[in-house]
C-alpha cells in the first residue's frame, strides 16, 4: 500500500536532482537556458540578486494552488514536491562549470535535464509551472498544451538573445531540442492517447478506471482468431497525464489483459476537460 507512493516519490527527487546538476553543471555556467518556469526563473536570477532555485520556488506557489484546484490534488500535489526539491538542490548544488565547450553544456545539459523530467513524467507527475499552466489553459481555449510551451520558451530564448548575444539563444535551442528528443523517448510527447484494451475483466476494469479516471470507456466485443476465445475490447482516450494511473490500474486488475496505446491527433464530440 505504501511502497507505491514511496517509489513515486523517490523517482521525483530523483528527477529533481538531475534537473538541479543539469542547471548548475551545465546549462547556468555557459549562460544556456532552460525551458519552462526554470528558464524564467534562471532569466530574473540575472537581473536580480535572487537565486534561481528562490525564484523557482517562488513563481511556482500560484500555479501549485491554481493546479490543486483545477488538474487534480495528486498530481499537484507530486509536481509541487518536485519544484520545492529541484529548489532545494538548486541552492546546494554549488554552480560549476565542468566543460568549456558552450555545445557540450548545452547538449548534456538539456539530455540529464530531460532524463529526470521524462522519469517524472512517466511515474504521474510532473516538474510544475508550465506543465500546470498549460494544462488549465489548454481545457479553458481548447487548444493543444504544445502550443503553451512554444510561446513561453520563445519569450525566453528570445529575452536570452536580446540580453546576452543571439548566440545564446541559438545554443538554448540545441538544449530544447536535445530535451525534447529524450523526454519523447522516455515517455510520449502526445497530449491525447487512445488506449484499447484487450480483457477478460472488463466489468471490475470498468468499476477501476471509473473510480480513478471519470473516463467515458466504449465496449466493443472481441474474439480471437486462433483461440475463438471471447473478450471485450474497451477503448478509452486519456492525456499523458493520466497514462501512469491507468497502467497501474491495468496491472492491479487484470496483468494479462491486452494494451494497445496510440496517439490521438484530435477528438470531435464531448471530451472531460474537468
């Protein structure tokens, strides 16, 4: 009963971490910025006398009581315990440059940055701010979380360029890039999957996923060809988000059931957006 949240949590502070070095490692000794609220965060930082691991925190209160009100308690509740570790790290993490290549800070920065995020993303949180910003705008507009991110990290790379050399900002790119690329690999860059599962249980699935989820599930019948066994094939649409509640449902109530996970490029019709 405890050794799931406690595996939770340690893979948060995990994540964390990697985000704290790949900060002050990497990304802040070359003047290489990060994505997100970390960038903002990193932006303020040199222009002001505040740390960047103060400023994170701070910038991420609002959104941590906007989130605990609008995407959900647990969710909020693990990306803020995120946001207040990465802070920690960051202030005990001494600021050292172990590379003199602007390239290879950039690249290795945005690679560790993104193994932690991919991580915490995978075990159903997030690291805050933009994630929990996007999400409330994208239900409010209707309009994908990829378009939120986009505008916050051109603002940053375009503030980077002007205050610091359009070289830069070109480099801040390679480290978007790079992260992109790993989080993709470790987790799913969509925002909508279709989830179609194969089972024998669908009626105690049904009863799971409706406790955890509030999904609308579509029951079609299925039979194998080979066995000639009958099943029900059920088919639900989720975000990114809820994919770690949903597998962890899946396993609990029936570990031999059939998943098939695909990306969802758009819906027609109602779609929960609460």
């Amino acid at each position: 009963m405890y050794w799931l949240p406690f595996k939770k949590l340690s893979v948060v502070i995990l994540g964390s971490c990697l985000n704290a070095i790949a900060m002050n490692c990497f990304l802040i000794p070359a003047q290489i910025y990060s994505s997100g609220f970390a960038g903002v965060a990193q932006l303020i930082a040199s222009v002001t006398p505040l740390s960047t691991g103060v400023l994170l925190f701070l910038l991420n209160v609002p959104v941590a009581i906007l989130g605990w009100m609008k995407v959900g308690k647990s969710f909020t509740f693990y990306s803020f315990l995120s946001v207040a570790f990465m802070s920690l790290f960051l202030e005990i993490i001494p600021v050292n440059s172990y590379a003199d290549d602007i390239l290879l800070n950039a690249v290795f920065g945005g690679v560790i940055a993104a193994v932690g995020v991919g991580f915490t993303l995978k075990w159903g949180a997030s690291t805050g701010g933009m994630d929990i910003i996007a999400m409330i705008l994208s239900r409010v507009q209707d309009k994908p979380v990829g378009t939120y991110f986009f505008t916050l990290n051109s603002v940053i790379i375009l503030t980077a360029g002007y205050l610091y050399g359009w070289e830069k900002a070109l480099y801040t790119l390679v480290t978007l890039y790079a992260a992109t690329r790993v989080i993709d690999a470790i987790h799913t860059r969509h925002q909508k999957l279709t989830v179609m599962i194969v089972t024998k249980k669908a009626d105690e699935l049904k009863v799971a996923i409706y406790e955890k989820l509030v999904r609308g599930i579509t029951m079609i019948p299925a039979k194998g060809a080979f066995s000639n066994e009958e099943r029900d094939m059920m088919m639900i649409v989720i975000t990114r988000y809820e994919l770690f509640d949903l597998e962890r449902i899946i396993k609990e109530v029936d570990p031999n059931a059939f998943t098939n996970i695909v990306q969802t490029t758009a819906i027609f019709g109602f779609f929960r957006k609460e």
